[in-house]
C-alpha cells in the first residue's frame, strides 16, 4: 500500500521570526531518521514536504511501509509540540487532515464498485485508490483510517460469498421416525384458538393449551439440561444499551433486525399538551406530533441475552475457583425484525428463549460441549422422541479462508441441531434448526474485558428457543396428547380447557 498525506498542525498562537525556516528543517530531518523510522519494515514514513505559515504548519507525509502516513503524523505532533512548547512557548491544538491519497492492493479484484463513508473511492480491479479530504482529528488519532481500509476488504470479500451457505457437516442423526400428521401444528393451533396474533406483527399471544405446552418444553430444558449441568439462574432487563451491541458487533452485524427504544424528551404534560389533544380529536396517533416528543434511540429491546449477560461481568476478574462460570436466564424475550419472513411460531419477531452463557477455560467449555450434547439428546430421544440430527457449522468465508481446518478455529464454531417438519415435505431438505451450542473463543471476554485470576478465558451459549422446539415437536407428534411419548406426558399429563366463547 501507499499512503500520501497533506496535514495541517494547529498552533496555539502563530509563530514569528527567521528561525522558523531553519527550526523545521532540522526537526524534518531529525524526524525522518528517527521517529518515523522507529519500528519500520524498511523505509518507514518521511515528510517530504513542510510549510509554516501564520499559526499552521503543513507538512506531506509519504509512506509505503508499515509506518502509515497517518501514524506519522501522530507521532510527530507528539515530537513537535515538544519541540515548538520548548524553543517557542507553542503548543499544537489539533492536526488537520488536509487530503490523504491511500492506494490499497486487494487480494481479489471487487466484483462491482461501491462505496464507503467519509472517502471517495476509485475502483479499477485489485487497485483500490481512496481518498479522504478535509477531516479532523479523530481520523488520524482514532485509527478511522485503517477501520476503513479493512472495511474496503471486508466488501471486496463480501462480494465473493454474498447468497453462498454456511459450511455445514451432518456430525450424527437419530433414526427415522414415522410422524403422527402432517399438519402444520401453527396453523392447526389458530384453527382451535389456542394461538392469536398479537396486536403487532409476528407476535402471539398464546391462549391456556399452547402456553401449558410452551412451559412444558421449558421445565424440560431446565430440569433436563440446565440444572443437572449445574448452570445458576439470573434475571436480567430486557433493553439494551447500543454501547453494549457495539462490543458485541451486533450493531454493525444486524442494525436492519433490532427493534429501537426512544425514550420521551420529558414527562412535562405541557410538553405532551399538544399531542394529547390531537389523540383526543382525532383519534389517532399523531406521529409526527411523537416524534417532536423522544429521544433518539439509545438502547433497543432485547435481540438475544447474552450481551446483556457479558455486560454485567465487564472488568471483571473471575477467581480460578468460580470457573467455569455457569448461567442462565429465562425471563427477556427477545425480538428481531423479520419483516417478510415471518411463519407460524417458528419464525417471529418475538420469541422465548432460555440462554445458556458459560465462561471458562477453553478445556472447560471443551467438556461443558460434550456434557450439554448429552444432555440434549437425552431430551430429544428419550422425553420427545424426535427425528433430529446435528452438524457442525462454519460461516462460508471461514471454510474458503481455510480456517475451518484449524484445530483452534474447529474447538470453536456453532453445533446445530435440527428437527424433520413433515408438513413440509421431504426429508432430504425440509429441517429446522431448533438448537445450537456456540463456542466463540474470547470474543466477549476480549471485548468486555473479562479476566480469569490466572487463566485465559473462553465463552459460549446455547439458546434454547421455546417456540422452536414446541414446533419441532408438534410437527412430528401433532396436538393430540393422546399420541404424546410418555416422557413428555410427565411433564404435560393433560392440557388446560380453553374459554368458550359465545
């Protein structure tokens, strides 16, 4: 790559006198064979330009090795002002990126052009040339540039993989099991009045009989799974901050799927006079009359718990003797926007979910997988006598990067287990997954700063999706609990009545 830089230095007053000229002529050829050589793999940066003019100094920063012209121009501000503040009693404000010009080399050439903020971008091939003019400081201090440069990858990449699968390896299946219908047990379940739409999009409200059968499936989870593996239980709240889903990466991974909290501007009623009068002639709902009335977004609803988990152990140091860490938490639901995707109670903008987080040693989670594999299939087999099978998963762009290979990345990665619909149809395609267990390395520990005493932490979780597995149980065994296994009668003998309505 080259970097080509024109920054402007910001004094705090402007400087006089005939030494100037000779002053940064001395500091440039200092600073070329010191500081911007410092740690470089060959030439390192060097200012092959400089001007001082009133309180400005502007200097050209050429670069093409590992010492970006930017993290140039941040260490000299540091050696000048030192420089200026001792010979002159100046300071430097702030640094100016006047034009910077970066040619980048790409491992594959873009498939059609496109575009990023902050910067002009021209696109011939594997030559990428991007341009930045007239920005703060921030974007050579807070390492804007180089976020920028990888992001310009990340699409280039991102084109070679967009609409391909994910790497998936069938690892074990149960044997075929003849189902008691073939109906589609949402469907079904409306037709009786046991499931209503709720008042908003993709959610339900479940009536006496489907809730007895969702709170069953979740005494199973956690009598079955959760509790004998000793996990503990925690409550948490159902917002979450944007400043928690930027650690995650949830708000730059999925910003179109999250549903936004607006808190209003006040609770004066006199702010709110206008609004309640248009509600009482109207009405309706005034709103944009609302929208002069809440903040923007800060926080959103919960889209899964596990943030909200990782969250409450920030800057925490776990003693060696409370490891692995063992939680779970079954009150937030979570929602997602869906928009158009939406079916039955498999696929919702609001479901309900136990979420399992275990925080470790990465031999720790190692066995904790296998342990939480049994336990499942103990559920799946003996309590609800599924047909289910489980695969390992790789996003597609690991397996083509040659990671999925490497015993490193292969202790991590998701496990997912799916369910044969039969109101779908064939076997060979129609599965859904019902459950996974995850392990992601230390990512989270890693991004909420989550140390062992001694040891170097690892996470996980496996969310079990109440909806998901009252659907891969119900496809397969119907709604009649006359047909129910045993296992599961135990748990659910009989179902409630349902109102009668006139």
């Amino acid at each position: 790559m080259k970097f080509d830089l024109r920054c402007k230095f910001i004094l705090s007053k402007e400087l006089a006198g005939d030494s100037i000229d000779t002053f940064l002529k001395n500091f440039v050829d200092e600073a070329n064979e010191t500081i911007l050589k410092k740690g470089a793999v060959g030439e390192g940066a060097k200012i092959v330009e400089w001007n001082a003019e009133g309180n400005e100094i502007e200097m050209r920063i050429l670069s093409e090795g590992n010492i970006r012209s930017h993290e140039g121009a941040v260490r000299i501000r540091k050696a000048l002002g030192a420089a200026l503040g001792k010979k002159y009693k100046v300071g430097i404000r702030e640094i100016v990126m006047v034009d910077y010009n970066i040619s980048i080399d790409a491992e594959q050439e873009a498939v059609r052009d496109f575009s990023i903020p902050f910067a002009e971008l021209k696109i011939d091939g594997k030559e990428i040339q991007m341009r930045i003019r007239d920005r703060g400081e921030e974007f050579v201090s807070e390492n804007y540039v180089d976020r920028m440069i990888n992001l310009v990858r990340e699409k280039i990449k991102a084109q070679y993989y967009e609409g391909k699968k994910e790497y998936w390896e069938l690892i074990w299946k149960s044997e075929e099991k003849e189902p008691v219908w073939d109906k589609d047990p949402s469907e079904e379940m409306q037709k009786l009045g046991w499931l209503v739409p709720g008042s908003t999009k993709g959610k339900w409200f479940y009536r006496p009989p489907a809730a007895a059968i969702m709170k069953a499936m979740e005494r199973i989870a956690v009598e079955e799974v959760v509790k004998p593996l000793g996990f503990l239980e925690v409550i948490e709240p159902m917002h979450v901050s944007l400043d928690t889903w930027l650690k995650t990466g949830h708000l730059e991974g999925m910003p179109g799927e999250i549903y936004y909290i607006s808190e209003p501007l006040t609770r004066d009623e006199r702010q709110w006079e206008h609004f309640i009068d248009l509600v009482k002639i109207t009405k309706e709902v005034p709103e944009e009359e609302l929208k002069k009335n809440i903040k923007p977004p800060k926080a959103g609803v919960c889209y899964a718990q596990c943030p909200n988990i990782y969250f409450s152990f920030s800057g925490k140091t776990i003693s060696e003797s409370s490891l692995p860490v063992l939680v779970f938490e079954r009150t937030v639901p979570s929602d997602r926007y869906e928009s158009g995707g939406r079916h039955g109670i498999e696929r919702v903008d609001e479901f309900h979910r136990i979420e399992i987080v275990y925080i470790g040693t990465k031999e720790q989670l190692l066995e904790l997988r296998e342990k939480l594999i049994e336990r499942y299939k103990h559920v799946f087999n003996n309590i609800l006598e599924l047909e289910w099978r489980m695969a390992q998963v790789t996003p597609f762009y690991m397996q083509q990067a040659g990671i999925a290979g490497h015993e490193e990345e292969l202790s991590k990665g998701t496990i997912d287990f799916e369910a044969w619909l039969p109101y779908r149809g064939d076997r060979s395609k129609e599965w859904l997954e019902f459950q996974n267990i995850s392990i992601v390395g230390d990512k989270y520990t890693r991004a909420f700063n989550i140390k062992g005493q001694r040891s170097q932490l690892w996470s996980g979780c496996s969310g079990v999706g109440l909806e998901r597995w009252v659907v891969a149980f119900l496809s397969q065994k119907g709604i009649d609990p006359e047909k129910w296994p045993p296992g599961f009668k135990k748990y659910l003998p009989q179902l409630p009545p349902m109102p009668e309505f006139l």
